[in-house]
C-alpha cells in the first residue's frame, strides 16, 4: 500500500517540476499576445499649446489641443498574414486624430502597424503604411514587449517615418506601479505635409508648390510597466514648423503647433487599472505558476521518498534462533 | 522500474496538459464594429 503511494506521490512530484519550465518557456510565448480583435482609444491634450492660423498664417495661443488616438486590430488582415508568416500577427489600424480648441480637425494620420502578437517585432507586408505613404517599421510602436528589458530600444517615429533609438532612463515608481523610464528626442526633421489639411482646397501638392516645408521635432517620454510591456502613461513635447516658401510671405518660418501633450487623467487612471489587471495574468504564467508547481513537485518528491524508505525499513525485529543462544555456566 | 514508469507517466501528463493548453490559445475573436474616433470621447 504504501509502496503504491510513494509511486503515486512520484508521478505528482515530476508532473509538477516538469510544468514549472514547460509553462515559462514553452506555453507562455505562446498564451501571452495582444488579442488580435483589440480595440482602444486614448486622449491626449496640450494645454496653453501654440497653433497656426490658417486664415491668418500666424501661431496663435490656444487653451487646448486636444489628440485622439485609435487602435483597432483587423482579424481577418491578422489572419491572412499570420498564414503567410507562418506566426501569430496582430494588424493595428490607427488614427490619430488632432482638434483645435474650436472643435475643427487640425490634422488627422491614419496608420497601419503590423506586428508579432508576442514579441511585437515589426512584421512587414503590403498595407503597412503611415498617412498612405507605405513604410518598413524597425523596431517597436505603442507597445513594448512583453518582459520589457532595462536597455534601449528602436522605436518608429510616424511622422518622420523613421526609427531611432528610446534610451532606458531609470526605473521609477507611478501610481503604485514599477515601471521603466524611457525617452526618445527626435531632432528637427523635414517631413511630409498630412494628406489631410485643416483648410478646404489646400492639399500637400498645392503646399509643395508654395516650396514651403514642415519641419518637426519632439521628445518623446514614456513609463512602460515591464512585465506586460505596456505604457501607462506618455508625454511628448512637440513643435511643427512651416518654414520658407511664398506661403509664409516672406517669414523664414511660422510654428505649426507646439505644445506639451499628456495622456487625460481620466485615461491615466483606465490604463493603470487595465495594466495591473493583465500585469497579474502574465506574473501567473511567468513566476507564480511555475514557482508553486516547482516548490510543490519537490515536497512531492521528497515525501514520496520518505515513504519509500518507511516502506523498505523491516517492520519487525527478526526473532533469535533458539540454537544460538549462549550456553549456561554454572 | 516501477518508479521509472510512475516518473515518466507524471511527465506525460505535464506534457500533454501544456501542449493542449497552448494549442487551445486565446479567441482571436472578430474585429471590432466600432469606428476610428473622431470625435473626444467623455470618458475611457
């Protein structure tokens, strides 16, 4: 009886040391991903920002600047070309949506960011494209990877359509999350008109005739919880120039719009609750599971070893011969 | 040889329980009917 216990307490001890690695390495790159039907907005404003008068041609100060950001995954686009790549893929198509004070669109850029559902490197085929402009993404956008590593890493730039490194800056504490530091600047750059213009009849051809450019320079700031990869909170000073050209009458150049974004508070709040919940779904995969079922395979493993010995021990003294007892002296 | 098979039967299981879970994986689910925003939503 006790010896069957001991081989049943066995097959437990190495059913739960062989789970521990098995689920870290093998079911976790493959069960941690960014769902492929994700959908999620975010705001961002820039208060006392600086924004071109289009009637006027002169930057103005206004209140607020208000930035609406849209994720939307397409399965069926996730689908094909996860086939074709021969790995789990997520398709984002994104909007970046600017308004003025007043309500009235100042930009709007559409995007398509097509990625590894797990280690969100950039996957390229045809659709990947930034304002229309077809683009190859190095590197990472929006999100980090799962088990974000304290080093630097590239991160794509839409308006530039470029990737340049964001430097790991520290580790610090934000509303009661551990989270990784990083910031980005990305120096004066030309770079395309919108295809959409805030004005009726002006396009980026009838710009680039007036030989008047934009010009763009940012610093980007993100605080990204490592363990599921994702910012929690993201700021960026940026400043838009339209420089030279007949449309500037005469002026070198005129700001387009700048101005200190931030993630809304009631946002920062959603994304901390939301990355706190996921962040205890991957710590399930990558230490609370695999740390239980290691430290419960060895208690296992070690009674069924002290069972098996308690079954091998002789469980009664042998009885002495009678032929062998010592003789008697009188 | 007994604790052999014991030991091998628990690796099994182990196996078998991680592979069909992977394999299983999450819904991918359809793609959102919501639209790209343009407009400021009041709240997340």
């Amino acid at each position: 009886m006790r010896r069957t216990a001991s081989l049943v307490l066995l097959a437990c001890a190495v059913f739960c040391a062989a789970l521990s690695p098995l689920l870290r390495w093998y079911a976790f790159p493959r069960l941690a991903r960014i769902p492929a039907n994700q959908y999620q907005d975010m705001v961002l404003e820039a208060r006392d920002a600086t924004l071109l008068d289009y009637g006027t041609m002169r930057a103005k100060k206004v209140p607020k600047v208000t930035i609406v950001q849209t994720l939307k995954g397409d399965v069926e686009a996730a689908g094909k070309i996860g086939r074709t790549a021969g790995r789990p893929v997520v398709v984002w198509d994104s909007l970046s949506y600017v308004q003025g004070p007043d309500g009235r669109m100042v930009s709007k850029v559409p995007e398509r960011y097509i990625f590894d559902a797990h280690s969100q490197d950039p996957v390229h085929a045809t659709g990947e494209m930034v304002d229309g402009d077809p683009v190859r993404r190095e590197g990472i956008e929006f999100k980090w990877p799962f088990l974000t590593q304290r080093r630097d890493y590239e991160y794509f730039d839409a308006q530039t359509r470029t990737s340049s490194p964001i430097h790991y800056r520290g580790t610090r504490t934000f509303r009661g999350l551990t989270v990784y530091y990083f910031e980005q600047t990305v120096p004066w750059t030309k770079v395309p008109m919108p295809r959409t213009m805030p004005v009726q009849g002006i396009t980026p051809e009838s710009v680039a005739r007036t030989g008047t450019t934009r010009w763009y320079t940012t610093v980007r700031r993100f605080w990204v919880e490592p363990v599921t990869g994702a910012p929690v909170y993201g700021e960026e000073i940026h400043q838009e120039e339209l420089r030279g050209g007949t449309l500037l009458g005469g002026r070198a150049k005129v700001t387009a719009f700048a101005g200190h974004v931030k993630m809304r508070e009631d946002y920062i709040g959603h994304t901390v609750a939301l990355v706190k919940h996921n962040r205890t779904l991957v710590l399930a995969l990558t230490s609370y599971v695999p740390r239980a079922s290691l430290a419960l395979g060895l208690l296992l493993l070690a009674l069924a070893l002290w069972l098996e010995a308690r079954t091998r021990r002789p469980q009664h003294p042998e009885p002495t011969q009678p032929g062998e007892r010592e003789p008697l002296n009188a | 040889m007994r604790a052999l098979i014991a030991a091998a039967t628990g690796l099994a299981l182990a196996l078998a329980l991680v592979l069909t879970i992977s394999a299983l994986g999450s819904p991918s689910g359809r793609t959102s009917p919501k639209p790209l925003l343009t407009t400021v939503p009041a709240h997340p």
